[in-house]
C-alpha cells in the first residue's frame, strides 16, 4: 500500500493517544520517496546565548516502497519515538540509545509491535510490487485473558503448528484461514508459533473476511 498524509494524521494522532498521553503536538507530516530511509524525524536546533531549543518538528515516512499498513505503523512508531524523546529533552546515549530502545522494547512487549532499530530494505518490494492474488494461510489465536494474534503461516508447517497450538495452556481459541487480503503481505510466512499482537477490532475486522481452512 501506500500511505497518505491523512493516514499519517490519523495514526499520528490515534498512537499519541495510546502510548504518548496525547503530550506530542502535531508536527510537520511529509512523504518522501526515499530509497534508503522509510522514515525519519527531523528538527532545528536554535541557538540563542546560552541556551538552545528545537523547534520545527517533521516527520517523513518514505512511499518508494510497498509496504502493508502494519508496516507502516511501525515506521511511524520508531520515529514518534525519536520525536518524543528530543520534544521531551532527553538525553540518550546514542540516536538509538539506551532510551530509544527502552521505549522501544516497551512498545513491543506491551502493545505487540514488531519496531526494531534498522529495517533492511533488501528484499521489499518497490511502489507497486505487492503480488496481486496471492493466497495466504492464516492462524488466528485468542487467548483466555482477551489478546488476540495472527500468523501467516509457511503450509508445510501447518500441521506441526496445529499441534503445537493445542498445546498452549492460556489459549482460549484458535482457526485456520485462507485469505488474498493484501493486508497479509509483509507478514513473515512462519513455521514456528509466532504471531502478531492484533487490536480486538481490527482482529474481529480481520477474521470476518476470511475463509475458514481445514488442517
């Protein structure tokens, strides 16, 4: 997919609310076509006799690629990160330092994201590149305290996943799926139990649509 500036204030804001107590204004939202970054924060500095700010605050998120929504989000994520932590005026050790991947690590413990530090973009397909068509096997998981997860799934691995899937203690329920939701691509095809954290609505959103598989 590709992202407008519309959808970057709509998630800018919805992720302000969620994980930043709504504390972060709204900055300046931009694309690019960058081929190297798919995102970046930047700011000025201001240097007034003995003491300095920043100020004009942009966000960039980069549409050379073809990336899925949940992709996206994580870009947009890592850089609110960086955003928070210079509008806030703390001190890190590094770009991505002690404090950036404390947050970090928060964010994807706690909430289910997938934010890293770097993102190779070897093997992502440039701006229209998403493959039309293409079926994907999905498991869904709910668990008994309400978290809910989803995989796209290697086939060959399937049947050992099944098993291991009847083995987890806190799961409350669990299906197979086929779909062509291009919301799937950029999904690693696993063959081990892992999963995406998926916010109830979205899952419920999500599962509707697909078409119920037998293993």
């Amino acid at each position: 997919m590709q992202v407008t500036k519309e959808w970057m204030e709509r998630w800018f804001a919805q992720f302000n609310h969620d994980y930043f107590g709504d504390a972060l204004p709204l900055p300046r939202l931009a694309l690019s076509k960058s081929r190297t970054r798919l995102g970046s924060m930047s700011c000025k500095r201001q240097v007034r006799l003995f003491h300095s700010r920043l100020s004009d605050y942009a966000i960039h998120l980069s549409n050379y690629y073809d990336l899925s929504e949940r992709q996206f989000q994580n870009v947009l994520l890592h850089e609110m990160i960086h955003y928070s932590i210079a509008y806030n005026g703390r001190k890190d050790s590094s770009p991505h330092g002690v404090v950036f991947r404390s947050m970090m690590e928060e964010l994807n413990r706690k909430y289910g994201w997938e934010l890293s530090v770097t993102t190779s973009t070897k093997n992502v397909e440039k701006a229209g590149g998403i493959p039309q068509n293409k079926t994907y096997l999905i498991l869904s998981m709910e668990m008994k305290d309400g978290r809910r997860f989803l995989s796209v799934v290697n086939p060959r691995a399937a049947r050992q996943l099944e098993r291991q899937t009847r083995l987890v203690a806190d799961l409350a329920s669990h299906g197979w799926y086929t779909t062509q939701n291009p919301y799937f691509f950029g999904f690693p095809a696993v063959r081990t139990l892992r999963a995406r954290r998926i916010r109830k609505a979205e899952y419920d959103s999500l599962v509707a649509d697909l078409k119920p598989f037998a293993i």
